[in-house]
C-alpha cells in the first residue's frame, strides 16, 4: 500500500455523556490499530459533534480533545439542529481536511469492527461505503417491525434508499465534495448519497443493542422521520392523489346513473345513509389529499427560506 490516507469518524452526540467515554475509547483503540497496520494516516481524527446537548456531553468531548487532540476533535453546534443535521454539520467542517470520512452513531450500535472492512473496500476504489446490519436480534419485535416497513414503504413510494442501512457509511472526499452541492434544508442523508452516485459497496455488520443511555428516537420521531423521508424523495403521494381523484369520481357517476335508473323504475330511495356515507367519505378523502399536499407546501416554505441547517459554534481540532 502506498501512503496511508486521512480518515476522520464524524460522530453525532446528543445527551451522550452515559455512553461517550466507552466509545471514545473503543474508537481508540481500533485508531491505532489501524495506524499500526498503516492502513489510515495518523493525521486521522474522531470528532464528536455535540448537537446542543443539555449534558455535560460538550465538557467530556472538550476534555477528550484537551488531553488527546492526537485522536480526538470536537464541533460545538449552537443548537439542537437534529441527528441528520449534525452529521451533515460534521462532515462539512471535515471535507476539505479528510480523505475519506466515517459517519457512525454514538451509542454503539454500529459495530466498531467493521470500520476496517470499510476502509479496505474504499483502498479498493470504492467512493461509498454502506454499512448495512444483517440481523435485528437485538431489536425488540415492535423496533423491527416499524423499521423494516419503513425501508419496505420507502421503496414502494419511490425514495431509492439500501435496505436496512441507517447512517453508519465511509464516504470519499469527492463524494463529501458533491454533497456539499446539495443546499435542501429536509435533510434525508440515506436518501441523498446513493444519489450522488459514484462507484459504491456495502459491508455487513450486526447491530448490538444501545450501550447506555437510551434511544433519541421514540416513535414520534421516527415517524415524523418516515414521512420526511418520503415527500423529501418523491411526488408519489401527489400522484396517488390524482389516481385515487379519478378513481372516486368514477364512482360518483356510476352512483349518480345507478341511482337516476332506480329513481326511473319506481322504487323511490329514501337515500339517507348512502348520501350520509359518500358525505362522510369524501370529506375524510378531501382531508387526507389536502394533508398530503399541505406537507409537500410546508417543505417549498422550509426549503424557500434558505435558513441555514446547523450553527457552528466551535471546531476544536490541534
Ligand atoms: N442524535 C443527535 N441529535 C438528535 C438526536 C440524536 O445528534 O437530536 C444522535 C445521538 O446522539 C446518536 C444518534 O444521533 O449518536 C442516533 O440516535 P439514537 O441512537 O438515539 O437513535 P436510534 O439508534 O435509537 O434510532
Ligand atoms: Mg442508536
């Protein structure tokens, strides 16, 4: 192998003062194994982004830094800005300083192992690398099931993302370099690399179970995650409103013909019920369409204020 290249771990923190100092030091650990068999350059580095973390998470990162700024880096957001935000906020402060960057999460789950399989598979010119998890054992069977429909859904409504790969993925410095192109303020990462294209190769990995600390996603956020994911990614939902459009107004007229016939024949309708239930069903239709549109329009209004995505306070790195 010629020159080893500069590979820095872009780790999003929020709340993580439970976990961080187990996976700064496994990080570590696999650092300098990986400068010994010379696979990665010792200018290499692991930042910690804290996302407005209302912890001591900053102090334990600024610590990190202070005693081992040979490993450790930090940036310092000025705000919650959300997981997607941070990594983004992450990796755009380390893209001009890198080679190749890693983004994983804090709590472990992501196996630290894999971390060489990435690597080699970059040296064999790959530009992205998915970690994608083989099993979901440790996943409790409601987790599982949400997740896995929400991959499933996302494919069936358009949004061209690796099944069962969340955010842990090696990405080249001119993949970092395209990705800065990218000024949309509804961040969807897993949606936006595989478009950038660039020859790419997924590792394998299981998933552990969350070291300490618990889940910063509860079910409401996740949801709230699937629904971005999908009307950030496609206009099919709109599509399916026109369909379903026409659709019901097919109906209406073989109503409105079915019921002039009866009237015709004699037996007069007292038509109660049914008008009540169309009444009903439109109205519950009509909703739903106007929800859907409403969420696409209050994504033109995010995406048209142009508001940054992250605020950097601090980037320490020696
Ligand atoms: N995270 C973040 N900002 C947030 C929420 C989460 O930076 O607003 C980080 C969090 O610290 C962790 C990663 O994103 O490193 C994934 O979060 P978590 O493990 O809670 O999600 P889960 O694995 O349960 O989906
Ligand atoms: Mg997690």
């Amino acid at each position: 192998m010629t020159e080893p290249e500069i590979l820095y771990m872009v780790v999003p923190c929020y709340n993580e003062e439970a976990v961080l100092l187990e996976t700064s030091s496994r990080l570590k650990e696999k650092y300098i194994s990986l400068i010994e068999r010379n696979m990665i350059s010792k200018e290499s580095r692991i930042v910690f982004v804290n996302d407005g973390s209302k912890d001591s998470t900053w102090e334990i990162i600024y610590e990190l830094h202070e005693s081992e700024p040979e490993f450790f880096s930090g940036v310092n957001l000025a705000h919650n800005a959300g997981h997607q935000n941070a990594v983004l906020a992450g990796l755009m402060t380390v893209k001009d300083i890198c080679d190749m960057a890693i983004t994983m999460d804090a709590d472990l789950q992501d196996d630290i192992d894999t971390i060489d399989a990435m690597v080699e598979k970059y040296y064999d010119g790959n530009q992205v690398v998915y970690g994608v998890r083989n099993a979901r054992d440790t996943d409790t069977f409601f987790k599982r099931f949400t997740a896995e429909s929400f991959y499933k859904f996302m494919k069936v409504m358009g949004a061209d993302v690796v099944y069962n790969h969340a955010d842990f993925r090696l990405m080249s410095k001119r993949v970092l370099a395209e990705l800065a192109n990218f000024k949309e303020v509804n961040l969807f990462l897993r949606g936006m690399v595989p478009l950038i294209g660039f020859k790419s190769c997924s590792v394998y990995y299981e998933r552990h179970e969350r070291f300490a600390g618990e889940s910063k996603y509860p079910l409401k956020k996740m949801l709230a995650f699937a629904v971005n994911g999908i009307t950030s990614f496609s206009t099919k939902p709109l599509k399916l409103i026109t369909t379903l459009g026409s659709i019901m107004s097919f109906i209406s007229i073989v109503a409105f013909i079915w019921a002039f016939v009866v009237k015709i024949i004699g037996h007069s309708e007292k038509g109660w019920s049914s008008t009540l239930c169309s009444i009903w069903l439109i109205g519950g239709l009509q909703l739903l369409c106007l929800g859907i549109i409403g969420e696409y329009v209050g994504k033109i209004y995010a995406e048209v204020k142009q508001r940054p995505r992250y605020i950097i306070d601090k980037f320490i790195n020696k």
